[in-house]
C-alpha cells in the first residue's frame, strides 16, 4: 500500500479512466492527502475512489456476509476486534487467540484501503473463511451488491466532537512528512462543512441509521458511548444480530467478560504486535489507531465558540432523525446533542 507516499504522487499511479474522472469532481485540500474529491454524494480520498469503483464492479455479497462500518474514527478497530472476536470463539482459544498477534485491521481486512486498494486486481476472496468479515468506510448507498443482499452490516457511530478530534490527531499523525499540517480550525472548518473523508459525516451517519430502522434484521446500528458504558451489554447484542448468541453457559462460564476484556482498549494497546507492528501491505503503524479512547476529549480543544458551531450543524442536519450523542462521560447527567 501507498498511504505514505509523497502526497504529488497520490494520483500519479492512478488508472487513466480514475484520472479522468476525478478531473470532472469538485475538489478540496485533503486532511492526510493532497485532495479530497466529492463523488457519489460524500467526500473521498484519491486511491478510496478507484478502490470503490473497483469494489462496485467486483465485489459480490453473500447473505453469510459480515461487514462493519464506519465513519473513520468512530470504533473501528473496536468493533473489528469483536465481531471477530464473537463469530471466531469457537475456533480459537483466548490464549492464543489471533486478536494477541495480529491487529483486527489485519484479521477484519476493509473494502477500499486494503482489498481493492491500489490498483491491486481484484482480490481472490475464495480463501477468505465463512462467515467472511470485511470493514468499511464506505458511505451505505455505494455499498454496491451488499445494499441488495441479506448480509449483515454493523455499525458504529460517534458523537461528532470526538469523532473529529481523533479524526484531527489522526490525520496530522500520519500524514507525508512534507506535506504541511492541517490546523485545528482550518480542520474544524472543514469537517463543519462536511468535507472529511467519506463525510459529511450527517450524511454517513444519517443513511446507516436510516437502513438501520427500516431493516433492523441486517443493519445494526452502535454508538462508542453506549458501548464504553456497557461493552457486555453490546457483545450480547451483536452476537443475537449475528446469529452467533451466547448459551447460558458462555455466560455463566464469563466468556462475554474474556471477549470483553481482549477486545478492551488497555489490552489491545499493550500487545507488542500494537505497539511495534505494521497493518499488512501498508505504511501505517498499529500504534496509529489507540490514542485515549475516551469519551470528552474533545473539551481539552475545542473552544465554546467551536462546540456551539458544531451543535448547530448536528441540529440543523440530524434534528428530528431521533438520533442523539452522548457528548461527555457523565452516565448519571449525559448532555444530549440532537
Ligand atoms: P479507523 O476508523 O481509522 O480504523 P478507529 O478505530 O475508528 O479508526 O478510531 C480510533 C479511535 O478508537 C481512537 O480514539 P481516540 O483518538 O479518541 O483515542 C482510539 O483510541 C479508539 N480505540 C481503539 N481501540 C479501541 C478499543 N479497543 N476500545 C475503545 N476505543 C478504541
């Protein structure tokens, strides 16, 4: 993979119909990349649009499918690491479980940065075992065979302000040395328009939930808030949606508790394979996606002036859809944004 490549080069190796067409999009200054590209309704990296053009073409559903997704940022990792987690228990003890060697982008692989990412030919999926497990940021209407199929789609959101943050430190950290970094406010402005990668982020949110309520048999829908206040709660939750549910001895014998606990910030970001090791055929670092994981972070930076902007936007675009963020930790006094 090319994630790190001097950001010139981005749309140097692209295919000439790729080429093409991005002359044809609106474009902005990218977050981690040169540009971001508006295409198919939300906001794009370069080599994401070839990869989803490919995967549109390419990628055939099965009802036996299992695909999380996402907003950048929102859980990812997390939720990779336990719907792997739930769906494999039965073949892996938790001792030498895979979750301890490999990181969940690694077992849990996405559609457009790994799979059919950079021009790669179109992946041999065959030995990819049953249930097959894929992550994705891609917004739901270009989901392409799967918004047809039976699969099953789990999502997680986050509330916008630390969704941002992280997405902020994210980006700054790895993005090409030369490439300058992007402000606070200057991101801020951006991701309040809805330009960040695969946003608006209303919009990603928006159509998830949506598919969520009119098929609740196929699209789960998450929040990280909830889930850091109950992650057993949640695993009940996902392994009933997935078909895989917990017996009454799983229970008893705290197998929710075990998954709860490898799966947990703390014990992921402690493994050595998280600390020192790379995501396969990529230049990122493991490290790059445990931070703080905390609900609130978003306090230490953005100013009254800031949050205020942001929760006009989240009222003006997601009033009314019923979806609310639990913005800080308080459980006993949660402050609501519509
Ligand atoms: P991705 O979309 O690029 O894959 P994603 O995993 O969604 O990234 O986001 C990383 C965030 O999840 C980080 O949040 P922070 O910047 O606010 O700290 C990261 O710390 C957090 N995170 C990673 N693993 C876990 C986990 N096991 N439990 C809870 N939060 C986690």
């Amino acid at each position: 993979m090319t994630e790190n490549q001097p950001a010139d080069d981005e749309e140097k190796y692209l295919g000439n119909e790729c080429k093409e067409l991005l002359l044809s999009l609106p474009k902005k200054r990218g977050w981690r990349t040169l540009h971001l590209y508006q295409f198919q309704g939300f906001w794009w990296e370069t080599q994401a649009i070839e990869a989803v053009i490919s995967f549109q073409k390419h990628f055939q559903a099965r009802d036996s499918d299992i695909v999380v997704a996402t907003l950048p940022k929102s859980g990812t990792t997390w939720l990779k690491a336990l719907t792997f987690a739930v769906v494999n228990r039965h073949r892996f003890a938790i001792k030498t479980h895979p979750l301890l060697t490999s990181n969940p982008h690694d077992l849990v692989p996405y559609f457009e940065l790994h799979l059919y990412a950079n021009n790669q030919l179109v992946p041999d999926l065959s030995k990819f075992p049953e249930p097959r497990l894929f992550g994705t940021h891609i917004p739901f209407p270009s989901l392409g065979t799967i918004t047809e199929s039976n699969c099953k789609i789990v999502y997680v959101c986050r509330n916008p302000f630390d969704t941002f943050i992280s997405a902020w430190h994210f980006a700054n950290k790895i993005k090409p040395q030369h490439q300058a970094p992007l402000s606070l406010d200057e991101a801020f402005d951006m991701y309040c328009q809805g330009m960040s990668p695969y946003g608006p982020f209303w919009d990603h949110v928006l159509e998830y939930w949506k598919e969520s309520l009119k098929r609740p048999q196929n699209v789960l829908f998450f929040k990280y808030e909830d889930m850091k206040e109950d992650v057993v709660l949640h695993l009940k939750r996902l392994a009933e949606f997935l078909d895989y549910p917990f017996t009454m001895e799983e229970e008893r014998n705290g197998v929710i508790e075990d998954i709860a606990k490898l799966c947990s910030f703390e014990s992921l970001k402690a493994l050595e394979v998280n600390k020192t090791g790379m995501i396969r055929m990529s230049k990122f670092e493991n490290k790059v996606f445990f931070r703080k994981a905390e609900v609130g972070d978003w306090v230490n930076y953005l100013t009254p002036k800031m949050e205020e902007r942001m929760s006009k936007v989240i009222e003006e675009k997601l009033g009314g859809s019923g979806l609310t963020f639990k913005v800080i930790p308080d459980v006993a006094n949660p402050v609501q944004q519509n």
